[in-house]
C-alpha cells in the first residue's frame, strides 16, 4: 500500500519513468497544501558548480549545489541541519530544515559556524499545482517513503534511488541494479 503524500515525505520515481526531468530521482517534499499545491526538491541531481558562482555577493563556500526541478530555475534556495540557529527556517523532517534569513546564512558562513556538509543548495524547484500530483500518483508515477536526514547529509546523490529501491525489497532490489540504459544489459 502506498504512503500518503505529506511534507517530510519522498517522492521516489518509478523504476521505468521516462521524463527526464525526473527519471530515477528522488524528491523531497517541503510543502503539501492540497489547496495551494506541493514543492520539493530533487536529491540526487546534483550539478557541477559552487554556489559562491551562482550567487553575487556570496561567502566563498564550497557547499553542493543541486537541480531542484524544472520550476523557476532561476531561483536558488536550501535545505540544511543547523534548525533554530537560522531564524526562518522551516522544519521538514527530524535534522532536516528549509529556508531561513538569508542574510544570517551568509554571516554565520562567514563565522564557519556552517560547513559544507552541513547545507545543500537548490536552483529551481519541484512544483505541482492543486490536483497534478495526485493525478501522477494515482498513474503509479511516484511512490512515497520516509524522509531521513541522511539521505540528505549522508547518502551519495548518486546511489540514493538505488538505496532506496533495495530497502523496498522483493523485485525493487533487482530493479535497482539495472543501468540506466537498457542497452547497457
């Protein structure tokens, strides 16, 4: 049976999705008003820049950056474990919270009171709007798991669908060994 869609929730793609913007990927959801619609972030798309080149203005910092969907990118926004420390922020799951004063982030920073492995940054989003999301489950596009801080702060990028896929067991373990490519079997 699948699970409800909720905040502190994953979005986990089915193994055989062919969207590209979200084949084998594994979004993390921030948000869920059925009225006002969900926004997530994708986890394991992470992109090969630093965000001190994204923002102006920015500490140097060598902190990941990652593709957070195909809504508005040309926005950035962040996900981290520092909590109350960052007034503003929203708590998604146990050890995992979102947003937060800007500006704050930038000074404690600057006073190294966060580290790289502490924070994860997002350009654009995952979006649904009322009603599209639970089309797409009711298609058997998505399945929903727990969120765990570590698939954030601890879990490769690149490993963390097929983690997730083998810890469902059954016939999502041998899926989660297939390449991408099925012309790579």
């Amino acid at each position: 049976m699948n699970k409800a869609v909720a905040k502190g929730k994953v979005l986990v793609a089915e193994p055989f999705l062919e969207d590209q913007n979200f084949k084998r990927t594994v979004v993390m959801i921030c948000d869920h008003a059925t009225a006002d619609g969900t926004v997530g972030f994708i986890l394991n798309r992470p992109i090969d820049m630093r965000v001190d080149e994204i923002i102006e203005d920015f500490p140097e910092f060598e902190a990941d950056v990652f593709y957070g969907g195909p809504v508005k990118t040309d926005t950035i926004h962040y996900i981290h474990r520092m909590g109350e420390l960052l007034e503003g922020s929203t708590k998604v799951v146990d050890g995992v919270y979102w947003g937060g004063d800007f500006e704050k982030l930038k000074f404690l920073i600057e006073q190294e009171l966060i580290t790289p492995n502490d924070i994860q940054f997002f350009v654009g989003y995952s979006g649904w709007s009322e009603g599209q999301l639970q089309d797409e489950m009711e298609s058997g596009t998505w399945f929903v798991e727990e969120m765990y801080s570590n698939y954030v702060f601890k879990v490769d990028p690149f490993q963390l669908w097929q983690k997730i896929l083998e810890t469902k067991g059954n016939v999502f373990s041998v899926i989660a060994q297939m390449p991408d490519s099925a012309n790579l079997n």
